[in-house]
C-alpha cells in the first residue's frame, strides 16, 4: 500500500454477470462506505468468497466516517472525504487464509480506491463552511460559558432611633450576602432545634412547678401542725422557759401577799382606830352627863377619864396616818421603785405600846416589808432576764425549723422562676445568635453607617447584620437584621432600622422579611427624630496621628482605636471639611476647627489585671489642632482664627486643651468592649444649630 497504483493499468474488476468491468461508483453519504470490488474468476470454479466483518473508524484529518473490512486494519487509505491519506484504525480481524490475505482482489482494491479517491477534487467552499461552523460553535460555547449575568448594586443605611428619638447610624457592624437557600436551611434547623429545647424547658418547668406545689403543701401541714414541737432541743428550751416562768409567777405571787398582809394590818389598824375612838367618844358623852346630874366629884373623874380616852384616841389616829403614809412608800413608791430602807418614817409614829395591838403588828410588818419586797424585786428581775433569753431561744428554734422547711420553698419557687425564665418565648438571638453564614460577600459599614454590595440577579440571596452593644433604649443590647437582597436594575437603596429588626412572629419563628428597596437619596439624609448623636451630615470625622504618634500596627489596637472614633463622633460634629465641638458646664463654647488628631497608647496589663479577668487596657485622646476660633453665645461673633496652642504632658504633645477627649477602653473574658471616659462637658450638636453658628460673622478686629 505504500506505492500508489494507476488506475489505467489495473484491470476492472468482473461484475460476475455481464462480463463487463467497472469500476465501483464513489459512496455518495457523508459516511462512506469502503468495500473490496469482488474478485475476477478464470474459467475454474469460483472460491468461496469469506464473509467479512464490518468496521468504522475516523479520518484522522476531517474526523469522517469510515466503515470497511476489519482485515484492512492498519492499512494507509485515501480518505473518501478529503482526500487525504489516512491510517485505518480498529479491530483487527482474523484471516481465513493467506490466500486470502495476500490475493490480488486485496491488492487491488486498495489501489483502486486510491485512484477513485485522486481523481476526486477538494470543494473549497465546503472546507471554508466546515471552518466557518466549527468557529462558530466554539464562538457560541465561549459566549455561553463566559457571559457575565446583570448585577444588582445595593447600597444601604444601618441606623436605630433610640427612645429618646435620637438616630444613631451604627458604623463598623459586618453586612454578610448569603444564598437564601442556605439561610431558609438554617432558620428551620433552628426551629427545630428551638422547639425541642422549649419542650424540654416546658416540661422542666412544670416538674418544678409540681415539685414548689408538693414543697408548699408539706411547709403548710408543717406549720398547722407545729411540727417542730417534736425537737428534741425545743422540748428542753421550753421545759426551761416554763419552770421560769413559774418561778417569776411564784416571785410575783409573793409580792403580792406582801400587799395583801399589809391591807390586812391596815384594816385591822384602821377597825381599831375607829373603837377607839368611839370608846373615847362614849367617855366623852358620859362626863357631859355626869356634869349636868351627878355629884362634883363623880363628874371631875368622868371628866378626866374622857380626856384620857380622847387622847389615846388621837394618838392612835395619828400613828394610823403616819403607817398609812409609809405603806404607800412600801407598796406604791413613785416610779415604781421599792423602799430599800427598813422602817423608814416609823420612829415618829409609834403607837402606845401594849394597848393598840393592830398598830404594833402594823408597824413590825412595814419594818419588815421593805427589804422583803426587794429581795423577791430582785429576784423577779433576775428571773424575768432568764425569761427573756429562753424565750429568744424557742423562737431560734422555732425559726430554724421553720425557715428549713421555708428555705426548701424557696429553692423551689427560685426553680420555678428560673425555669420561666429559660421558658419564655424564644427570641431573634436564640435563632441568629450562632448564625455564621458561608457569604458571598461581605462588608462593614463605615462610620457613617453605609454599605454598598454588588451581585448577580438571577439568584436569591439574604441580607444579614448582626450589631452588638446597639443602644436602642438605653440598653446594650445586640440587634439583627435578616432582610431579602432587592434585585433590579439601578443603584437600590435600603435602610436597615427599627422597622425591619428580626424578631420573633406569634408562632415564635423568626422569618426573612421583606423590604421594598428605593432610589438612593441625598447623602447622609436620615429620618428626622432628633440630635444626630453619632453621625454627621457629611462624612464621618477621621482623626489623624498627632506630632509623633504612629498609627497603630495590631489588629486589636486598631480595633481599640476604632471604637474610640466611633465614640469621638458622638461628641464631636463634622459639617463640610470643618469639626465643630460645644463644650462647658455653665459657659458654653463653640470651637470651629480644621482638624482633629489622636494619640493612641495600649497598656501591658499588669498581674492583678489578669487576676481580674482583663485581656486588654487602651488610653486614647483626641483633641483639634491646626486653626481654630471660638465663640461665646454672649459675644458678637466668632474671633479670628488661630493656630491651636500645643501642651506637653509625660513628655508627649497634645494639641487644644480645653477640647480634649479622653477615653479608656479594655475588653474582660466574657464581656464587650467597653469605652469610658469623663466627657460630660461634651454637649451634642444638632444640624440646624451648625448651620446657624455658620451665619454669624467673625467679631471686629481687637474686640473683646
């Protein structure tokens, strides 16, 4: 096959039938066919032809089609589309025979179809078709594959209103893209996550409710029945409370027959008191009588006799009084207080001794009780101390029983509360709070509050924000956004507030909302509602570093001193390219300036810091610098402008003095940053009032 034949010197092969030679016309199809012609037979009998086997292969030139014996495999044919030699690839077939391999009807055909093929002419145009087709599908491919969908540009505003109407834009909060689908994915395995935990909580908290209803019952049954009368230490404390007690009632019961023996004597004193003096008064009647009818001598004894009587009488009513007077001392002293002196007020009154027997066991007794009624006094006193403290003593034990029974009331009722606590319904948190989507892109917001993302429109993607420490009503507290990406042609404008918080629905699911997208606005505009405390009308302020300061080269120092920008543009208010500060306690004044600068220093913690659970301590100072002028609401108008007077302080320079801001911040385990700082003579600017301080004009030149 590798000597190329002539077709004129190859005779035709034999039809078999007629006796005629022809050739075999060209194949017609794309996909050619290529057969041997059949062999030319002499006058013997005619072999047996074998069956062939069919095979295809491809032109490795123009990738055309070719189907012929497989014994021709390995053979170097002309191609019956192009033209162009080609090896035929396949199979390779067994040989019935090497007659049969190597007989001339082989030979010849590929000669001869070497011959049909040379004699065939290549159509150009057909070549440059074929071309132009196959540029074209790789055109179309390329286009297909590297086309660049329509995109949606999103620009937005992060802001809340505080309840005091104050708009706060938050700057520095992460604005993540994700695809929808895999926010509706994790929202729902939240939900069942959420739902199987209130379920545990709901049955937490009705175990603890019974538990606080069996704990109350037994605390009541406790107290009904004084249950701790059955203490053994109760039973001895009161055992001692009431022997006590009897010995103070035994003490009070003697004083009192002291009483009752005096008002015995008395009355006794006083019935014979009374003889006696009627025994006088009756002497008295009969000298009278013997006066007037009995002899002279008669009625001078009767006389006598009465005047005797009528003395024993009085003495023994004056003795009376005088005992009288001194048992009220005894037995009612003024105050209260006992006679401690034994027979005091008596050596005056003394009766007649021997003839007024109530008097004399009167008298012996009031000597007597005086220091009577002080020793049982004494000891009253004494018992009723020991009453005092024995009856403090129940009542420890008393309240040691009670307060075990009612701490265990308590512990449960605290079980109750805590679980109602963990029981309640869930919130944004509990579903986004460990939500960390894998984003398709993500931004921050700069600290005027604004964001801008670019995406393709053919596909759904979610807005998520997550701003920590947000002050909405005077509260640190974190708040979520979890809002459907708008798509449309245009730049969209979309503002994340109070309005589209994520929040949990009356089913407790937490769902992605829908907000309708607008035209973006002027810059900065924001809903009116009061001062803007941390935003300016124009961008927000960005202080330089100061005379040697360099800015900060760690990622947590810069972090700090981010925070501290944020902070510093709640105190200070930027218009245009100027800083306008107002500050005093009493005085007020406004400071007009070009720039504001920082200072930044971080502390090594020191080891009761650590101690104390701090990872991180910042100072940074912000003050103006460059030119400035004042004003004073008493004044005419601004002064003229001057260059900011530099101070030294530990060696380091820092720029108006009077302006200056100083802050701390340092982060503890397990808390939020936080930033302090004695700024109170800071005073909030509103837009309105700029404007106005603008209108005034600068004071006359050498005015005070």
């Amino acid at each position: 096959m590798n000597e190329r034949r002539d077709d004129s010197n190859t005779p035709a092969p034999h039809d078999g039938r007629k006796g005629t030679w022809q050739p075999p016309p060209p194949p017609a199809k794309v996909q050619a066919t290529w057969r041997p012609p059949p062999v030319k037979t002499g006058p013997g009998p005619r072999p047996e032809p074998s069956i062939p086997q069919s095979v295809k292969c491809s032109c490795q030139q123009c990738n055309g089609h070719i189907e012929f014996d497989a014994r021709d495999v390995g053979r170097v044919v002309p191609c019956p589309h192009c033209g162009v030699e080609t090896k035929l690839s396949g199979p390779q077939a067994p040989l019935l025979g090497t007659a049969a391999a190597e007989g001339p009807w082989s030979r010849w055909t590929v000669s001869q179809t070497a011959g049909i093929a040379n004699k065939r002419r290549v159509n150009p145009l057909g070549t440059l078709a074929l071309v132009l087709g196959i540029g074209g599908v790789i055109c179309l491919l390329c286009t297909l594959i590297c086309r660049k969908p329509k995109e949606t540009t999103l620009s937005g505003l992060v802001f809340i209103v505080t309840s005091r109407g104050q708009n706060v834009r938050l700057g520095g909060v992460e604005v993540l893209l994700a695809e929808k689908k895999q926010v509706l994915e994790f929202l729902e395995s939240q939900r069942r996550a959420i739902e199987s935990e209130t379920a545990s909580r709901q049955r937490e908290l009705e175990a603890a409710e019974a538990a606080l209803e069996k704990v109350r019952s037994e605390h009541n049954l406790f107290l009904t029945n004084r249950s701790y009368l059955t203490n053994a230490d109760y039973i001895k404390a009161k055992a001692d409370l009431d022997d006590i007690l009897q010995k103070v009632e035994n003490l009070k019961a003697a004083a009192e027959k002291w009483r009752t023996r005096d008002a015995e004597l008395q009355t006794a004193a006083s019935r014979a008191v009374q003889e006696l003096q009627a025994a006088a008064d009756r002497e008295v009647q009969s000298a009278r009588q013997a006066q007037t009818a009995g002899p002279r001598t008669d009625a001078a004894a009767r006389q006598a006799g009465a005047n005797t009587a009528q003395t024993r009488a009085s003495s023994a009513s004056s003795a009376f009084t005088s005992l009288e007077r001194v048992a009220k001392r005894i037995f009612q002293p003024p105050g209260g207080r006992s006679v401690r002196s034994s027979g005091a007020g008596l050596t005056s009154s003394v009766p007649p001794a021997g003839e007024i027997r109530e008097l004399a066991e009167w008298r012996a007794f009031l000597e007597l009780a005086p220091e009577g009624l002080r020793v049982n006094a004494e000891k009253l006193a004494e018992k009723q101390s020991e009453v005092a403290s024995f009856e403090e003593k129940v009542r420890s034990i008393e309240r040691a029983a009670v307060g075990e029974s009612g701490q265990a009331v308590q512990a449960a009722e605290s079980r109750v509360a805590a679980a109602k606590l963990k029981g309640g319904s869930p919130t944004a948190e509990a579903y986004l709070g460990s939500f960390r989507p894998s984003a398709v892109q993500q931004t921050h917001t700069d600290t005027d509050g604004m964001f801008s993302l670019t995406y393709p429109r053919d596909r759904e993607f979610v807005l998520f924000v997550r701003a920590d420490g947000a002050v909405r009503a005077g509260n640190s507290e974190k708040c979520y956004w979890l809002v459907n990406a708008p798509s449309g042609p245009g730049d969209l404008w979309l503002q994340l507030s109070n309005d589209n918080l994520a929040r949990t629905d009356s089913e407790g699911r937490v769902q992605v909302l829908t907000t309708p997208p607008s035209q973006r606005p002027v810059r900065n505009s924001l809903p009116s509602g009061g001062v803007l405390s941390s935003v300016t009308p124009s961008s927000a302020i960005v202080p330089e570093p100061y005379s040697d300061q360099t800015p900060p080269s760690k990622s947590v120092d810069r972090h700090a001193l981010s925070l501290g920008i944020k902070e510093l543009n709640t105190l200070f208010y930027k218009y245009g390219d100027f800083v306008f500060v107002k500050w005093g306690a009493t005085a007020i004044y406004y400071f007009q300036a070009k720039r504001v600068a920082y200072r930044f220093r971080s502390h090594m913690l020191s080891e009761a810091e650590v101690m104390n659970n701090f990872e991180y301590k910042a100072d940074v100072f912000f003050f103006i610098t460059g030119p400035n002028r004042q004003f004073k609401p008493k004044e005419q108008g601004w002064s003229a402008w001057t260059m900011t007077t530099e101070y030294a302080q530990d060696g380091e320079l820092y720029g108006n003095a009077e302006c200056l801001v100083c802050l701390k911040i340092q982060k503890q385990k397990g808390k939020d940053w936080e930033v302090t700082g004695e700024n109170t003579l800071f005073k909030p600017l509103s837009r309105n009032e700029v404007e106005g301080l603008l209108k005034l004009a600068q004071r006359p030149s050498g005015s005070q």
